[in-house]
C-alpha cells in the first residue's frame, strides 16, 4: 500500500484490522508494509510480543524513557539485540490513560514523533494491550476462584475439576499433594505481597528445573503449592526434599519473619484434594509445635490424633500416667520429668540417653529406678512405654 493514499482510508484499514483481527499481528504486518520498514512491539516488561521484518530478533534493551509534551509520545533509547549484532532504534510507550502497557518499536525513529499514523497506532496497539490486560485479569479470577472452591471442597464434579483444570494447563488425572508455607510475621495491615510472589517465583524456578508444572495460589498469609505426581506410591515427586530445598533457600530466609511449611497426604481424586489442604494446615501447625521441619501429615500418626481428641480427657491422661512424678519435682525441685522426656526422644535407649544428659549410664539407670519407684511402673514394658510418650506428646501439643 502506497503512503500517499489517503490517510483516513489507511487509518480505517488499520482499524478494521484491529476489529477484526483475533491477535495484534496482523495489525503490525499491515503497518509495517504501510511504513515500509520493520516494527516491534513489546510489553511493558520489554518481552517482545509482536513483529515484523526482523525474524532474527532474540531480546530487547529500553532505557528510561523521555517525557515529552502533551503533544508528543514518550520516547526511549532502545537497542534490538538480533543474530547478526545490536540495532540502536527508538521505543515510544503504549499507554492508556497514563497505564503503561507496552512499546512501539522502529529502527527509524526520526518517523516515531512526526507520523501522525505512528501515534494513532499506538492507540489501536492500547486497545489490545488493554483488553489483553483485562481478559488476562478475568482469566486470573476465574482461576482463584476455581482454586478457592477446589481447595475447600466446593466442586464434587470429578470431570468439571479436570475439564476447569485443562483451561490452564493442569492434569488432574494425575494424582496430587497440597503444600502450605505460611509467613508467621504476617500483619495484614504492613505486611505487602512481595514475599509471596518471591515464594512464588522462586517454587516456579525449583520445580520448572525438575519438569514439574506447579499449581500456586496466594492466600494472605499463605502461599498454597498443588504438587503433581504421577501416581499415588509416588507421594508427589517426593515432595519432603523440595519443601526442604525451598524452605532452606534465600527468598525463605529473607523473607518477612518465619515462614512454616505443611505437607498433606497424596490423593488421586481431585474432589479430595480439599482433604490435602486440611491435612497440610494440621501439618503446619503441628511442626511448629513439635520443631519439625517439614511435617507431612502422612508421617503424623500419634501426633494427629491427639490434636484432634478432646482435651479436657488429655489432661485428665497425662495426670495420670504423669501426675505423681510432676509433683514430686514440684516438692522436690527435681527434673525427673526432663529425664524421662530425654528416654523417649532417645526410643528408651539408655547410652544415648546418658550421653545426651552428660551422666554415666548407672546414674541414670538409678534416676529411672526412682521414676519406676514415683509412678509404680515398669518402664520395660511397652504398655508403660506407650502411656508416657502419649502423655510427653500431649505436652507437646500444648494441650495441658
């Protein structure tokens, strides 16, 4: 097309381009031919998304950019970085009512400020962007909405949970595990979102490295990990060692205050996905309690019934199996009570036990006579065995 045609015809063209067209290509192939010569367009992160005439491209460099009058479009410095060596060029924002959404790009810039077609394109490249940016934001919705219901048991519809998932890119015929870290410091007045998205991204580059498509969602003081597995005996791509991997990291430790991890069980129905969630928040709590790393429900066994059981009868247990050994350190400034928590942490191993104590093994077997003597027990038996690390856990638990 000649660009002495009327200027009104070729901005009609150009709109009936950008009406009809499902995509902004077909409206930078049309204006590159009317401007003869190579466009691009980018987003606002300077990520190509658009262009003509330069196949070669690989990446873009913008610099700050000129504010210019009322009258002119803001303009930058910008090198295109092709195969065959960098291309000094010129980039003029596409904005929409003071919204950044991107750059038009030619290497001939004197064109860019003086064509009164360049500036009506750049508003025609806005609408898209915009309603790009828009569709894009439903999109997200949609997605943490489905992801809310999902995660609290709404959606009982196997096949409506696969067909949502395909929307985005997620298998849930493969079975699934749910992670939550939670920031500890969180203050929903000061604290912002910056150490979510830090989780976020640094997860995403973890797992991208193992070929692993995660599923993440922001919840206040959560960040949610929907982990992928092949198959249940798989117990989601062994996720201990990347909890730990991600929780010993920079972003983690950094990060505002503590952040707790919590693993749930594996499930291969993702209608019970939402028993993950659960089981992953008992996790989470629970290891803090109990100084756990990364607790995974699944290896919770006395632990997660206690937490659950009621607790008036808990302390009403842990008197009894405890009750006369508590007094007697009470009346007698002992610490019979930490030595029998030391026996149990050690599986009732009395060399390890004395190590851990700094005591010579027969000075600790004559604190245990006095613990059996105080309690009327035999600590060789496993009943006894049983009774007191039900009862230390329940301490533990902070249930008494």
């Amino acid at each position: 097309m000649n660009r002495s045609n009327d200027s009104i015809e070729i901005m009609h063209e150009l709109l009936k381009v950008t009406v009809i067209g499902r995509d902004m290509q077909p409206l930078t192939n049309l204006l590159s031919q009317i401007l003869q010569g190579p466009i691009v367009i980018a987003d606002q992160l300077s990520n190509p998304i658009s262009q003509a005439l330069i196949p070669d491209l690989q990446s873009l460099i913008i610099e700050q950019c000129e504010t210019g009058s009322m009258d002119e479009m803001n303009t930058c410095p910008c090198t295109l970085i092709t195969a065959i060596g960098p291309v000094t060029s010129t980039a003029c924002q596409i904005s929409h009512f003071g919204e950044l959404l991107g750059y038009f790009i030619m290497p001939e810039p004197n064109q860019l400020n003086h064509d009164p077609l360049v500036k009506y394109a750049t508003t025609l490249y806005a609408s898209i962007l915009k309603k790009r940016e828009e569709a894009q934001a439903e999109k997200i919705q949609l997605r943490e909405v489905f992801l809310f219901n999902l995660l609290y048991g709404n959606v009982k519809d196997r096949q409506d949970i696969m067909d949502y998932g395909l929307l985005w890119g997620w298998d849930f015929s493969l079975a699934h595990t749910v992670v939550v870290f939670s920031n500890q410091a969180y203050n929903p007045f000061t604290t912002n979102t910056q150490w979510a998205n830090n989780t976020i991204a640094f997860i995403e580059e973890c797992l991208a490295a193992m070929k692993v498509t995660p599923i993440l969602l922001h919840k206040q003081h959560e960040v949610i990990l929907i982990l992928p597995c092949q198959n249940i005996e798989q117990e989601a791509v062994t996720p201990i060692p990347i909890i730990d991997l991600i929780a010993s990291s920079e972003v983690f430790i950094q990060a505002s205050g503590k952040i707790a991890t919590g693993i749930g069980k594996t499930y291969s129905d993702p209608t019970e996905l939402f028993r993950s969630y659960q089981e992953a928040k008992v996790a989470l709590e629970l290891g803090m309690m109990l100084g756990m790393a990364t607790p995974s429900f699944a290896s919770l066994g006395l632990e997660r019934i206690l937490y659950h059981h009621d607790v008036q009868e808990l302390r009403e247990y842990y008197s009894l199996v405890l009750g006369d050994l508590i007094r007697y350190d009470a009346d007698n400034r002992g610490n019979l009570v930490e030595t029998l928590e030391k026996l149990s942490i050690h599986q009732f191993d009395i060399s390890k036990t004395a190590q851990s104590l700094f005591l010579h093994p027969n000075s600790l077997r004559y604190r245990l006579k006095k613990i059996e003597d105080i309690l009327g027990v035999s600590l060789d038996e496993m009943r006894v065995k049983l009774d007191i690390t039900a009862a230390l856990t329940i301490k533990q638990l902070g249930k008494i």
